[in-house]
C-alpha cells in the first residue's frame, strides 16, 4: 500500500507543474459549424429534419402514384394508390406549414420582428 501511495505521489510531483502550465495557456477551439446563436443552430436542424420530411413525402406520392398506375384496373389496388396520394399531399402540406411557421418563429426570435 506504501509503495502505491509513493507511486501516485511521484506522479502527482511529476504532473503538477504541467497542470499549471496549462491553466495558464489559451486555448481557441474553432466552431465547425459557422453560427455562434444556438437558436440560429436549432432553427437548421429544425429545417433540416423538416427538408428530409418532404423528401419522403414526395417519395410516398410518386409511390403512391405507381401503385395507382400499375393496379390494372384491380379496384382494391387503385384505392390504395389513392390513399397513399391522399396522405402524402396532406403530409406535405402539414410539412410546408410547419416549414413556415419555425422559420417565422426563428426570425421572430433572433431578429426581434417577423417581416
């Protein structure tokens, strides 16, 4: 146990003056991100998720559109194809609203005004 404590003691000693020197030095991190406002970060990550939502909302209407297209007449495959339309017109219209709403939101709150 003796020889453990003169062990962490030794590299306490060791390490200590390093310590101090570097409480003394600057450090300068570089932001990889551009912006220094996280409500500015947050507002692209918000508009980021949403672009990637409407993204797979309009895959789901041309799905939607080939399900319709290649339902040879099969009434249960053509309202399918119907359906799938349905939602994903109102997927990207809940999408856009909400695309405007945060953007109004975030202008709102970094700039102080909403025009």
């Amino acid at each position: 146990m003796r020889k453990f404590f003169w062990v962490l003691f030794g590299m306490f000693v060791l390490i200590a003056p390093r310590m101090a020197c570097a409480a003394t030095e600057t450090v300068s991190l570089v932001n990889p991100l551009g912006e220094k406002d996280v409500r500015i970060i947050i507002g692209h990550i918000i508009s980021a998720a949403l672009s990637v939502a409407g993204s797979l909302a309009i895959l789901m209407v041309v799905y939607g559109g080939l399900l319709w297209m290649t339902s040879r007449g099969e009434s249960k495959q053509v309202q399918k194809g119907k359906d799938t339309l349905t939602w994903a017109v109102l997927g990207i219209v809940i999408i856009f609203a909400s695309y405007v709403i945060v953007n109004a939101l975030i202008l709102g709150i970094t700039t102080g005004s909403v025009s």
